[in-house]
C-alpha cells in the first residue's frame, strides 16, 4: 500500500478520531489531504479555491449593496443615523471577535461541516451529538434561506425599478415569486458546474461586487442634486452621529442596539470558507485568513456605504414609506436624479445575482456535509453524492433549491409572511456561530488543538466577547419595534416564532427520535486504532469490539484493523 500513513498527533487538527489513529489510504496524498483525513473523511473534491477565490465566495455572499438595500429599513429605521455610523463600529468590534474565533476553529478543523463538526468534536464526552444536531440545524436553516431571501429582494428591487420607469405599474406578489423562482434556478445551473468554474465565475462577481461598492460610495456624494433641492450637500455632522430617529417604541440605547440586526445579516457570510475548505488549498491557513478577511474588508466597506446614505439622506420617514416598497430605491430618488438612480438599481441588482450564488454554492456544501453523516435520513443517500464529471454535490444543490422554492410560495401570503420566513437569518446564524465558540472558550479545556492560524493568547478573551456579544443580541434581536396597545400582528417581530418552531421540531425530533441514532460526524475514512482502553469515535465508546466505521480486530502488535481487514 503506496502512501505515507500519518497519525492525528503528527497533523495539527482536532479531530473526531481518536489521538494518534492513523487514517489508511490507497495512494500518496497531499498534505491538506492527509488533514482531511486526520479529520476523519477521505478527500472527494477537487482542490482548485485558493484564498483568493474562497475571499471572493464568500465577499459575494456578503453582497454589501444588496445586503445593504435589503436591511436598510432595520439600519436606519430603528436609530436613525447614529445606528448607521458608530451603532456600526460598534457592532463590527464584536462581529470581528466572532469571525476571529470561528477562524480559529477553522484552522484546526478545515472540513465542510464547518460548525457543526466543531460543535461534535469540542463537546463535553456523551454531548457532542446533541452539540452537533442543535448546531448543524440552526446553520442549514441559516443556509437553507440565504439564498432565497437574497433573490427575493432582487426580484423585488428588479420591480421596483420597473415601476420607477413605468408608475403605472404596480408589482404583484406572483409576479416577485415567480421572477424569484428564475432566478433561483439559473443560479442552480451555475452552481451545479465545476469547482473551477465555480471559483472563476465568483472570483469575477466579487470583482464586480467590489468595484460596483466603489462607484456607488464615489457617485452618491458626487451626483447629488439636494443642492437643487435648496440643501446643503451634506447632513451636518452633529446631526448624523448624535440625531436620533425614534422609529421604536424603546429607548435610544435599546434601538441603537435594535439597529445592528443590519450589520449582523449583512455580515453572516463569513464562514462560507469554512464551509469551501476541503475544495481549498493550503485550507488550514488559507480558508481562516479567508474568513477574517471577508469580515474585516466587508465591515470597512460596508461602513463607508453607511456613511455616505447617513450623511446624504433627506427625510428617513418618506424613504421608509415610500409606495415603491423599497427604501433603498426611495432614498436614491431623494438624492439623485432617476437615470442616476436606475444606474445604481443595476449596479445592486447585479451584485445581488452573485450574493444568491454564491449562498447557494456555500449551502449546498453545508447540505453534502450533514448529508454525508446520514443527517437526513435516507434521503442522505441522495444528496451526499458527489457529481463523477463535475466533482461538485449537484444533488445537494437541486435539493436546496426544490426546498427553497417551496418556501418562496410564502410570498404570495403578502411581505408579512416572507419577512417572518426571512427574519430567521441573524438569530439562527448567531446562534450556529456560537455554540463551538462557547464550548472553546469555556468548556473544552485541554481537548482543543489550535491549528496554524490561531490567536495565541488572546482566543479565550476574544472569544469570550463573541460569545458576550451573541448572548445580549439574540433577546435584542426578538424585540418588535412598538410595544402596549400600539403592538398588532403588523407590528409583530416574527422572529421567535419562525425560528424558535423549527427548532422545537427539531428538539423533539432528537427527543424521540435522532438521539437513538446520530452520533455526530461519521467517519468515513478506514483507520487504525491504536490498542488501548478506550477512544472516542462519534461520540461512542468502542472498546475493541466495534468503532462508528464498523466492526474491527486487534492483531498482536496491539494495532486494530478496520472490517475490511487492512492495516499498514
């Protein structure tokens, strides 16, 4: 057998397999496969993103401008512009520490499963399964929408645009759905091609992205007509950093941390490296440095756009309740002129098409990494195929597109109901992103090995402001914006109810069900176990009788072989 077999203690990863298990395979391996094996899986995909390319997939699900035209009304409408410029400093600190941390973690453990593997691994002994299943779910649910709520406000800005050129035309809720539906399916067949191909086609709309961000932050304040409005050019600075706008029924304070559910959904995809590691090279330092990059680059920029809307806006209450059914579109007619306006719609709805991509490409790798643990059932059977012509989980990908139609048909039930589908973003991806970070921080002890990129002495402190940040947001974030008599379902935040339901289903799934049969990550790679007492493999105790990969031997030099009977 050709290969050099290397032991989980010779890699620098945390891993499922138990210290020195020594993974067996056929041929010579690279050294990010021989990581991914110490992780406990064989190598399935093509290594063609660099951290370049994993930047620009995850840069795109960023998607600053359509993130930012889509969390407008949550940005300015809770605090005014105070919650647009140092509400976002503020928030971006903390957002920083989470990404830092998960990098961190992504450094050790460079797999698909991302979080979720993290969560199994770091767990105390006997809970990593139920650390696994809460984790894994919250992030599929965060996955699972991404992209279909991206397209639908691409779909909706798309009309809005039209009904800008033409007043005459009122958009209708089947129209939105079915532009939706397009548009989803389109983004399938590019996400169904070649890693390669997949990586180049990103890398251009992360190009795109940029520059479009670049000559929308230059081209608002340069083309502004609100001094033919008889205003000065810009807002005064008083006003902008200390003017709040009361668009809740709380105090400043409360709404100014109300305002940071803009910041917190349009930076939630930064762990989509994570998600690309296993088509990454050099993943261990690469797809970490992807990741705080995404963050820092994404913050930076994204607070540049804020302020030049916080210091160009002429009135916050037209703009919110505008008949176009978009704030964004409604402040650029506020301060330019209509061709200008319809310039920076194209510019956003473009970018837009490569954030809904690019989600759907980092879901469907989510979607292959639970599936190859048998997450979903028998199902999993399906959707953990690898394509044999593109190396890609095209099943994966047309899965998470049938479900995600299946939940656009909510648009037809009016904006209510798709926003409580959408809301669902922040919380469920705070709470993903979280849980393996808390564990780190304050349960794992010893059992964590950091891996190349890692933040020294610093990781317990700034993960512990991570995991401080998450746990005040995530009441904050529940919270509707009027309270008393004034509070009617219109009014309601839906948020509790839309992820808190799925959740309990899923609870009292592991109640009854799942906790009888899911162990966490499944190793997938055949492996010798070094003789002792005891090792911990899926969560389940083996003791020389049987292992999560099957039924095993021990030969005399106190090595065990796998049931297929192989062995160095």
């Amino acid at each position: 057998m050709a290969g050099r077999k290397v032991s989980t203690v010779e890699e620098q990863v945390t891993s499922v397999l138990a210290r020195g298990d020594v993974p067996v395979y056929e041929r010579e391996y690279t050294a990010d496969e021989e990581g991914l094996a110490a992780l406990g899986y064989k190598p399935e995909f093509k290594r063609e993103f660099s951290l370049w390319t994993s930047f620009c997939v995850s840069f795109a699900v960023l998607g600053l401008l359509p993130s930012f035209a889509s969390t407008l009304y949550y940005g300015m409408g809770y605090a005014g512009t105070p919650g647009m410029t140092w509400g976002w400093l503020i928030a971006m600190v903390f957002i920083q520490c989470v990404a830092m941390s998960m990098a961190e973690l992504c450094s050790a453990m460079p797999t698909s499963g991302g979080l979720y593997y993290a969560a199994a691994v770091l767990a105390p002994p006997g809970w990593g399964p139920l650390a696994a299943w809460i984790t894994g779910w919250s992030n599929w649910l965060v996955q699972i929408t991404a992209a279909p709520s991206v397209d639908y406000g691409m779909a909706a800005m798309i009309l809005a645009a039209a009904s800008i050129m033409n007043p005459g035309f009122v958009p209708q809720n089947y129209q939105v759905l079915l532009l939706t539906v397009v548009i989803m399916v389109i983004q399938s067949f590019i996400s169904s091609m070649p890693t390669k191909w997949i990586a180049n086609f990103n890398s251009i709309g992360s190009i795109f992205n940029i520059i479009a961000l670049v000559i929308v932050i230059i081209t608002i304040p340069a083309a502004t007509n609100r001094g033919d409005q008889g205003m000065p050019k810009f807002n005064p600075t008083s006003e902008v950093w200390g003017d709040f706008y009361e668009g809740t029924s709380f105090p400043n304070g409360v709404a100014l941390l109300m305002s940071f559910v803009a910041v917190i959904w349009t930076m939630s995809g930064y762990d989509a490296p994570f998600h690309l590691s296993e088509e990454c090279s050099n993943a261990n330092i690469a797809s970490p440095r992807a990741i705080v990059l995404t963050s820092g680059v994404g913050g930076l920029f994204g607070w540049f756009l804020q302020l030049v809307v916080a210091y160009t806006i002429v009135d916050i209450d037209a703009a919110l309740e505008s008949e176009l059914g978009q704030p964004y579109a409604a402040y650029l007619l506020q301060v330019l002129p209509q061709k200008v306006t319809l310039a920076i719609l194209a510019l956003t709805v473009m970018c837009a098409f490569s954030m809904g991509q690019g989600c759907m490409v980092a879901a469907s790798r989510v979607t292959f990494a639970y599936s190859r643990d048998d997450c979903f059932g028998p199902l999993s059977r399906i959707t953990k195929r690898v394509n044999r012509h593109t190396r890609t989980p095209v099943n994966a990908v047309w899965f998470n597109t049938l479900v995600g139609i299946a939940m656009t048909i909510l648009i037809l039930g009016g904006e209510l109901a798709a926003g409580a589908l959408f809301s669902i973003g922040a919380v469920a991806a705070f709470v993903a992103f979280t849980i393996p970070i808390f564990i780190r921080v304050f349960l794992v002890g010893d059992r964590f090995r950091p891996g190349p990129w890692n933040l020294g002495r610093a990781s317990r402190p700034i993960g512990a402001m991570a995991c401080a940040f998450v746990l005040l947001m995530v009441p904050i974030l529940m919270l509707p914006s009027v309270t008393g008599s004034d509070l009617d379902a219109a009014g309601m935040n839906w948020t509790c109810l839309v992820y808190g339901g799925p959740m309990i289903f899923i609870l009292i799934w592991w109640l009854v069900s799942a906790r009888t049969w899911f162990k966490g990550p499944k190793v997938n790679i055949e492996h010798q176990m070094l003789g002792r007492g005891e090792a911990a493999i899926d969560g389940v105790p083996h003791n020389g009788d049987e292992s999560s990969s099957g039924s095993s031997t021990r030969d005399d030099d106190g090595l065990e072989m796998d049931k297929a009977g192989k062995m160095a």
